[in-house]
C-alpha cells in the first residue's frame, strides 16, 4: 500500500484504532527519517508532533506515488530520490513532505542558523553552495539510479 | 421585505474606491456596506528577524504567528498557488470567506477577492503611482481630471518616493514624503545601474525608488516606519496605509455610516430611489437598504456580479482585464553570503520601467529582495537536493532580487466574465503568449553584472495580481447597458454609479489602485453635486 493510500484509509476509518496508532508511528518514523536526511539528527519532539498533525490532514498530491515508507524500511536515500522525482514532476509527495518539514523547522529558533546568515561570509557561502552543486549532481545521479532499481513510479 | 430610507448615498465596498467614495461624500448622508472581515488580534510586535531570536519569545508564539495553527503558511505545498502576502495566519482573513460568499468558476484564471474591510489593500505592496495621459489611453477622462484628487490623497495618506529617473514616469514629487531606507542589495543595484545608467536608458531600462503608501515621517498621527519587515505577515502595521485606517476615521467621526456584515446582492431602482438588497454574510438574512445614489466600489468582479444579478442576466459576457505577472529571478553574485540586514520593507525596494522596443507599450516592473519571506517559501524554486537548497536559501538570499513584470491588458472576446445559471462567477481568460520581454531584461541586468536565467523567469496563473479590471468600462457615449458614462453612471440607470476598477476601458503596466482611488473621488464629487 502507499503512503497515500494509506492516508486516504487513515481518514477513511477515524474508528480503527490499531491503524491510526501504526499510522501516527508511521508518521513519526518519517519525520525522523527525513529530518534526517536533511539535518543529520532525529526530528525534535514538537517537530515530529507538528509533522504528523499537519500530515494526518493535508491531502498530499496523488501522482506520482511514492512508496516512501518502503523506501524508509530499505534505508534509500530519499533526499537523492527527492530531487530526481522533483527533477520528473515538481508536485510529489516526497518533495511535498520535505516541504512542510523546512517550513516547520524554520520559524523556531534553533534552527535559525540553518537559514539565515547572520555573518558576512562571502569565501564560505559561495563555497557551501559550490559544493552543494557539485552534491546535488551526484545526488540526482543517484536519485535517477534509485527510482529505478526501487521501481518507483 | 421592509426598508427604509437609510442614506443619501449607499457605497457598497470598502476597499481604495469604496473608501475614497466616502471620503469624497463625509458629512452628506453615506452608507458603506461590506462584509467587513477584520484581522485577529495581533500577537507579536517587532522585527522579523527579532523576534526569531528573543528568548522571550516562545516557539509556540513563532508558530502561531508565521506558521499558523492551521498550517496556513504551508498553503502552496498542498493547494494551488496563492500569493505569499495572503497566506500567512494574520493574512488570511484577506480573502476569508471568498469561496462561500461569491463563488467563481474560473477557467486560466485564479481570483483573489477580499471581503475584509479595506479589501485587498490589506495585503498591497502599497504601490500608488499616478497614470499618466498615455495610461489613461483609452479612457474618457484626462489626467488634469485625476490630478486634483492624486493630489489630495497624497496629502491624506502620506507617500513616499523620491525625485529620480522614475519622475518623469511617475509625475511631480513636490508633496511626497522622503523615500524609504534600502538595504546592501538595493543600494548594490542602483549603484551599478548609476555606473551605467546612459547606455541602459538608452536601451529603455529606468530604474528607481517605489512610491509606495509608507510614512517615513508622522503624519495624521500615524508613526513613521519602524523596518520591522513584517509585511508578509501583518496587515494592519499604521505606517503602511490602509483604507480601513480612513473608515474607521469617517465612521468614528460619525462623518458616515459604516456597517459590516452585509453581502451585497443587487439593487432595483424605484422611482428616485434605488433599493439596495443585501443579505446578513453570516446568517443569511435578507435586508433592503434604500437611498437616492448607489455607488458600486465591490472590486471589478464583485460589482460586476451585483450588476449581472440585478439584471438576472446569464447571458452577458463582461470584459476581464488583469495585469499579467511573470517573475525575474536575479542573483548579484557579489552579495554571496552577505550578513542579513534585519531592518527592512519587505515589499518593493525600487521600481524600473521599461520604455524599449521589445514592447510597444511602457512596461513598470516591481523589484523585491527575499528576506522579508520566509525562506521555505521559495526554497524549492533552487535546483539543488534539499539539503543544497537549504545553503542555497541561506547564503544566496542576500543576493537575490526579484523583478516582477506587470503586462498591460486591453479587452478581447476570450477573456470575460459572465454570471452563470447557477449564480457562480464564471471567469474565462486566454492564456497570452510571452513576449520575450523576460529575455530582453534578462541581457540589460546581466550587464549591470547580475545573473539570472530565462529557465528561472516565472509566468504568473492570470489572476495572480489582484489589479482586475473593465468589466464596466467608461465611455465618452455609452451605447450598451453595461458600459459607464465619464461620471460613473451605469448605462440603463439613473442612479446607480461604478467607482471602482471595473470603469476602467484599459489596464496599464502601472499599478492602479491610485487611479482607481482618485477616479472614485472625481465619481463621488459627481454624485454629490447631482444629490444638491
């Protein structure tokens, strides 16, 4: 089943339980997973429990599907799978909850060293951005590689 | 239904014309109707960036304020686009309601209605510039007409600006208050632009300061501005104008009548009245208010719509004009990790015009840095991983300008609005091809030393202005029911005037919310010389 299906059920049967407790585990697991792709660490507490009462409402877009929690069981690397759905369709469902994640984490303040530049850093920025170019090349090298071998669609 | 004689005047509206109808007729009998949306409380005062980093203030309080309780900062990872001026949580009440009290089927076209007292205004870029004879092509009126009333609103609202190389576009600067401070990337713009400004005025690129409806000095006991940057997220700062703030000023002076909570729906004339029937916008309850003189000011497609239904006509197909917008990404690669500049006006930094042959008409251009957005806004507009974009958004920002482009419009047979059967809206507009203007400006800025690309130029959904127009244009001789005379007056009544947008017969590249302004001043003058 795909996350997005699983959403639909999710709010198809407010009754079951057992499939929204798994279901908000589910959540939680994701935002772990993709905070930590982009950050390196596990989402703080507020940040998982902001993440999975926006996603639990928002109908994320319906094509193309991606099967992120199976993805997240095989460990792929979904920042690289990210960018080269956005590369095929800018509105999926990975690059959407990506999305929402940047927006939660950018208005509290811990994490506003990762978005605004306080400091005149001309050497560094434009090295940081040099070699995230030079990253996200091989990321959607990768990404490109990934959807196919996990048969994305 | 019972009624009785509730004014002399009843303007229906309160946005720019609306309000500046009643300005114009104080004092003589006036009664503005609206819905009349108001902001919810604000929560947090200072700057931006401030209070990012207060201790004092909470994450909770962060949330609420630039993200929401209903995540309504997150509206364009989910929904269509909408205007990141309208999205944020203390801005939604711009276009609250919309959906529920004048539903619209629209087709190529997204429309922005605001049923907030003072309308869209709430969420303006504070923009007022003066048309010129050649922006009044087309019109029944001249500019000596609107000067008057230009004249009087600058005085009223206060406007900032400056003595530049957009004077001669924008007209005299005698009254206007000392323009607004800019941060490194502004001053790094026009400082290039300076070095060579011959070769690019001969190309037909002008750039300068914005006039715009912020107090940089007292005025009217409204403070000067405070840089505060907080225009993407709170409407009601007293520095930056809002026709609300000279409602409530009339209304509390007892100078006219205003009541909120009435949805307009149509209007009969009766002998020397006219019946204007309005419905409560929470409850539904019908309610008939008489007068001897309607002045229509609901916005073009909302007075259209009370035109159309006071006809019962589904037939007519009206006018629809708009302002294309596409966007100009540019990036001052010397301004790579700059240090932020926390005191700002988040909305336009300068103005450019365009007077070159890649148009045959006069094209203004609006020009914005980022930092007054948050950065998650538009964070996947870079082309990196998310992770790349994040340093992206964080070190190319301060080096990142946004050229917004503002296509003229004049009426075709494929862009219309019509009342359908079921009482929508229905809005049909042709998609235009491009011009190739984007590139033309492209090439000018990179010899100012920016980069950009045409691959990053964005072109708008119409609609995504907010600046509608024509759906009643005015005529010298009006030869059909829905055209307006030179004084406003619709065709086919006698009582009954359009003061807003939907007057004008043509949109000009240049913002028309002060046109729009003085020409309801000018109709207001009209109708209070026909009352005696």
């Amino acid at each position: 089943m795909t996350v997005d299906a699983a959403a639909t059920l999710r709010r198809d049967e407010p009754g079951d339980e057992g499939a929204a407790t798994a279901s908000h585990r589910s959540l939680e697991a994701e935002a772990d997973y993709l905070h930590r792709a982009l950050f390196g660490t596990v989402a703080p507490e507020p940040v998982r429990r902001l993440y999975v009462q926006l996603l639990r409402g928002a109908s994320l877009a319906a094509v193309p599907r991606c099967e992120i929690a199976t993805l997240m069981a095989r460990g792929v690397d979904l920042e690289a799978v990210e960018l080269a759905l956005r590369r095929r369709n800018p509105v999926n469902s990975l690059t959407q909850r990506f999305h929402a994640l940047c927006y939660l984490v950018e208005a509290r303040p811990e994490y506003f060293d990762r978005f605004v530049n306080e400091q005149q850093r001309f050497t560094g920025g434009f090295a940081c951005v040099a070699v995230h170019a030079v990253r996200s090349m091989y990321k959607l090298l990768k990404g490109c590689a990934l959807l196919r071998i996990h048969n994305v669609s | 239904m019972s009624h009785d004689v509730s004014a002399n005047v009843v303007v229906v509206g309160s946005g720019p014309a609306g309000t500046f109808s009643a300005f114009q007729l104080k004092g003589r009998g006036v009664l503005v109707l609206d819905v009349g949306h108001v902001p919810p409380a604000r929560r947090l005062t200072g700057n931006l960036y401030r209070l990012r980093r207060d201790p004092a203030v909470t994450p909770d309080d962060l949330f609420e304020d630039f993200i929401g309780p209903q995540f309504e900062s997150l509206h364009n990872v989910f929904r269509p686009y909408l205007s990141p001026k309208l999205k944020a949580p203390r801005m939604r009440f711009v276009t609250e309601g919309a959906e529920r009290l004048s539903p619209v089927d629209a087709q190529n076209f997204r429309a922005a209605m605001s049923f907030a007292t003072g309308g869209l205004a709430n969420a303006w870029g504070a923009g007022l510039y003066r048309f010129s004879s050649a922006d009044l092509a087309g019109f029944p009126i001249y500019s000596a007409d609107l000067e008057p009333y230009y004249d009087a609103i600058t005085m009223k609202i206060g406007i900032s600006g400056a003595d530049d190389d957009l004077a001669r576009f924008f007209g005299p600067t005698g009254d206007l208050q000392p323009s607004l401070q800019i941060d490194g990337n502004a001053r790094a713009l026009l400082r290039r632009y300076a070095a060579r400004r011959a070769a690019l005025n001969r190309r037909g690129l002008f750039l300068g300061r914005p006039r715009v409806a912020v107090l940089t000095r007292e005025h009217d006991g409204r403070p000067a501005y405070r840089y505060e940057g907080r225009e993407f997220f709170e409407p009601d700062n007293p520095s930056v104008y809002n026709p609300a703030y000279t409602l409530r000023e009339l209304a509390g002076r007892g100078e006219i009548r205003y009541e909120r909570g009435w949805l307009v729906e149509r209007f009969l004339e009766q002998d020397e009245q006219v019946l204007v029937v309005a419905r409560d916008s929470t409850r539904g309850t019908p309610r008939t208010f008489a007068c001897r003189r309607l002045i229509l000011a609901a916005g073009a497609l909302n007075t259209a719509k009370i035109v159309l239904r006071s006809n019962d006509d589904h037939t007519a197909r009206l006018p629809l004009l708009d302002n294309n917008v596409s966007y100009i990404p540019l990036l001052d690669p010397w301004r790579i990790g700059a240090a932020l500049e926390p005191s700002i006006y988040a909305a336009a930094a300068l103005n450019g015009v365009y007077t070159g042959d890649a148009s045959p008409q006069v094209i203004q251009m609006t020009l914005y840095g980022l930092t007054g957005a948050l950065r998650s806004d538009y964070l996947f507009d870079f082309p990196l991983s998310v992770r790349g974009n994040v340093a992206a958004a964080k070190y190319l920002t301060p080096g990142l300008t946004v050229v917004q482009l503002f296509y003229p419009d004049t009426p075709t047979p494929s862009n219309y609005l019509r009342l359908g059967e079921d009482g929508r809206l229905e809005l049909r507009y042709a998609t235009k091809a491009a011009t190739g203007l984007e590139g033309r400006l492209l090439k000018l800025f990179r010899r100012m030393g920016y980069l950009g690309a045409a691959r990053f130029c964005r072109h708008l959904e119409p609609g995504n202005s907010f600046h509608y127009a024509g759906s009643l244009p005015m005529t010298a001789t009006p030869q059909r029911r829905y055209q307006t005379d030179r004084t406003g007056l619709l065709g086919g009544t006698r009582h009954v005037y359009v003061a807003d947008g939907a007057n004008f017969p043509a949109l000009p590249s240049k913002n028309h919310t002060l046109t729009i302004m003085a020409n309801a001043m000018r109709i207001a003058d009209g109708v209070g010389r026909s009352l005696g």
